[in-house]
C-alpha cells in the first residue's frame, strides 16, 4: 500500500493538527470531500487525507472559496491529475517505441555496412 495511503491518524490528532473542530471533518466527509478509513467506529486518515484537508482549509478560509466551489476545485484536480498520469504513460510509450525504432535502424546500419 502506499504510504500515503496508509491510515494512521485518528480524528481527536487530525483536529488538533489543523486547529478545527470533529464536526468540521464529518462535515466534509458528509460532502464528499474526504474518505477516511474506519476501524470499527474510528476514522483514521492518511498523509493524503491531510493533505486535501490542508487544500480544502486553504480555499476556504484564505481564499472564501465555498463548499460547491470547493466540491468543482477538487473534482478539477482530480481530473487534472487522472490525465497527467494518463500523459505521462503515453509518453513512456512514445519513448519505448522511439528507442526500440532507433535500435533497428542502428542494427539495420551494422548488417548492411
């Protein structure tokens, strides 16, 4: 598992991290905006999930974005990010082909010299 995604933090530690109150996380996870993973009755979050509660923070409270601009903001990155990594496999596979056709043409150069 990714370490990112590893759940490690209970909401009491992640409340007193960002300085905000449990209602606030349960709140965003009623929107949508985060997914911790539960342990019986816990949640605990993961370095990612910090991560987007520091984003979500940020454009709310230093940027007065609200919670259906938030929503469209996240849903953007996320996409954002799907075809970043969706680019960045094309272009292996651009450099794959690009390398296996300059090894023929160089083995095709040895042959016929």
């Amino acid at each position: 598992m990714d370490d990112r995604k590893r759940p490690l933090f209970m909401i009491s530690v992640v409340c007193e991290m960002f300085n905000i109150h449990p209602q606030t996380l349960r709140l965003y996870e009623r929107e949508g905006f985060l997914h911790p993973q539960r342990v019986g009755r816990a949640r605990l979050y993961s370095q990612e999930d910090l991560e987007r509660i520091r984003s979500i923070l940020r454009l709310t409270k230093d940027f007065g974005v609200n919670r259906a601009g938030v929503d469209i903001i996240l849903r953007m990155r996320h996409r954002l990010e799907i075809m970043h990594k969706e680019m960045e496999e094309m272009m292996e596979h651009l450099e794959k082909d690009i390398k296996k056709e300059f090894e023929e043409r160089i083995r095709r150069m040895f042959e016929e010299g």
